[in-house]
C-alpha cells in the first residue's frame, strides 16, 4: 500500500476492530430484523407513555433518575453484567434497568402488568358467569330457554286474570305488562340470587383468594343475559300493536341497563353480606321482593295510583325505573325525570353497599 508502511496498516486494524464482547454482541443483534422492528416500536412506545428511553443501551440512557426504577419489580429473567447485553434494541413490554451491583436486568411495564391483572380478573369474572347459568339450569330438558319461559309464563298467568277476569281497560295491555315485568324480572332475580352468593360458596371463597363482589357481579351480569335475550320478545310486540323502532331505543336501552345494575348492584353487596352475619335474611328478602312487586307499577299505570299513596311508592328504589322502561317501549318516550330519579336512588345505593361490603367483608372468612 502507497504511502502507508505495513505496520501502520496493521496498527489502523487493531484500532478499528471493536472489542471481542462488544464485537460478538453486535453481530448477535445484526443479525435479528425483528429486534430492529421491536426497537422502532419501543421508541413509539416511551414517546406516549413518557417512561424511560429505549434505544442502545447506554448510561444515559438507562440513569437512576427514571421515575420506574423503583416502582416496578423485578421480572427473574436473565442478569446481564453489560447494558449493551440488554440488547440495544428491546421488546415493548421490557426495558434494560440498573441493579445493585452492576448487573442489568429487564423490568415489565407498570402498565402492562395493570392490564394482565385485569385480563386475569375478566377471564374469572367470565368464568363465574358460565357457572352460575350452567348450575342455574342443569339437568332441565329445556335450559337456558327456562329464562324467557318464567317472565312469559308469569305475564300470561297476570293477563288471564286482570285482563280476562277482572277486565283492565288498559290498550295493549300484553306490551304494556312486559314492558316492565322483562326489567322487574331481572332485578328479582338477581336480588334474589345474590342473597345466598356468598354463603351459597364458601368453600370457593376459603381455598381460593379473589375479588369476592365478583361473586355478585357473576350473578348479575348472568340475569343481565336471560334479560337481554327477552328484548327480541319486546320488539315483536312493539310491531304487532304498530308501533316502529326510534333513536330512543339505542339511548335509553344503555342507560336504562346502566342504572339498573347500578341500583341491583348495591342492593346485593348489602344484601348478600348481611346474610352472612343473619341467615334469616334470605327468607326476608323474599317476602321484600313479593311485597315490592305490588308496589312497583307493573300490573297498573302509575298515574293510576292515588297522590297520597305516592308517597309508599315514591320509597321503592325501582319505581320510577320500571316506568321509565315502559314509557320507552309502550309510549316510544324517553322520560328523563324518571331516568335522573332512578339514577341519583341508583347512586346511592351503590354508595350505600360500597361501605356496608368493605366494613363487614373484613370478617367475612370467620363468619362462614
């Protein structure tokens, strides 16, 4: 080579070769596309969440002054004793950190790990949910249809008698029933059931360590289904007296399911918690549901019902509610007084069972 001795040339080599660990770590991450992908994503990533940089692994890139370093623990992955072995390009979901010592580790997101609690916590719920309908309805010929059989076969037995024998001069009188007996059932139902959810499984509680409202949440939201399934019942009615669909519909069928689990909700954290400590309270509770049954304007008009006598009804925490479900069904009218009452009752009793829970829960494993 002109002008250049061959031991300069060599010299020039040996300066330009990178040190051997650093050397066969490079060619290990050259050789993954894939970390390339992943390095792009993770720099999205910090730039959203504002977390610690990714990147090379750098000092200053992975200082003490990252605000995760101390919040998050610690994954049992593999020790690195050089950040450039945490991989300059890292998955989404990991990040290089400093330990004592002058090892690196990789370290799990606080956000991922909210979500794969929460991911645990629904896969439970859903679980408790196929096990309450399954139980409910085994070894019955006819199952899950049992759940639309019970409020039909209730509304035909109640329109035999108010509006055969006794003669309610009231229009459509088969929509004008169901359009509140359908929601009437589901809160029924899930009061009824939630009383004994508790009690009905201890042994679940004793072995295994979980949110225990979901227990209550399970019952609930498995009414919710049997009711949703009894809509389609609703709507042919609506057409065969003539009526047509709104925008109504679409509004106050959430809101309405919305506040009513709200209400069935607190009910059964009350209800179902207070069973352990006074077991008489299941038959209680179905006394309560009969008597409230009469009280709510189901088989009458509320407009039927004397001023003075208003005031009982006014007590019921589901009276205004069952009206608002009719008025959207049988009168195509979204009753906003009505939805505001039932949803401040709804509040409420939601706050009013939060409190109750979490005071008598504390001793709830001594009790069963």
């Amino acid at each position: 080579m002109r002008g250049v001795s061959e031991a300069n040339y060599a010299a020039l080599r040996r300066k330009s070769t990178l040190t051997p660990p650093l050397s066969q770590a490079w060619e290990r991450e050259k050789s993954d596309l894939a970390v390339a992908l992943r390095w792009v994503a993770a720099c999205l990533s910090e730039a959203l969440s504002r977390s610690c940089p990714a990147g090379p692994a750098h000092k200053k890139l992975i200082a003490n002054s990252c605000p995760f370093r101390q919040a998050l623990p610690t994954i049992p992955t593999q020790n690195r004793t050089h950040p450039f072995d945490c991989g300059y390009l890292l998955a989404v979901r990991q990040r290089c950190y400093p330990v004592p010592g002058g090892a690196y580790v990789l370290r799990e997101l606080e956000s991922m790990q909210i979500s794969k609690k929460t991911r645990q916590q629904l896969d439970l719920l859903k679980l408790l949910v196929k096990k309450e309908t399954a139980v409910r309805y085994k070894r019955t010929y006819l199952g899950f249809l049992w759940s639309l059989l019970n409020p039909l076969l209730t509304a035909l037995v109640l329109f035999i008698a108010f509006n055969v024998f006794m003669r309610f001069q009231i229009e459509n009188f088969a929509l004008f029933l169901l359009a509140a007996l359908f929601p009437w059932t589901w809160f029924a139902s899930s009061v009824t059931i939630s009383t004994n959810a508790l009690t009905g499984n201890v042994s679940l509680i004793k072995k295994v360590i979980f949110p225990k409202h979901f227990l209550l949440l399970a019952t609930i939201i498995a009414q919710l289904v049997n009711f949703v399934f009894s809509l389609p019942v609703l709507i042919v009615l609506v057409f065969f007296y003539g009526g047509v669909p709104s925008l109504n519909w679409l509004i106050g069928i959430p809101v309405l399911i919305m506040v009513q689990f709200v209400v069935i909700y607190g009910l059964a954290l009350m209800i179902s918690v207070a069973n352990v400590y006074f077991r008489d309270l299941e038959y209680i509770v179905g006394v309560l549901i009969s008597l409230l049954f009469w009280m709510t304007p189901i088989i009458y008009p509320l407009e039927a019902v004397p001023a003075e006598a208003r005031v009982l009804l006014a007590m019921n925490p589901v009276t205004y509610l069952m009206q608002a479900w009719r008025d959207l069904f049988f009168s195509n009218t979204l009753n906003w007084q009505y939805i505001l009452v039932s949803g401040i009752t709804a509040a409420v009793v939601l706050l009013a069972g939060l409190l109750i829970f979490r005071k008598l829960e504390r001793k709830l494993d001594e009790v069963l």
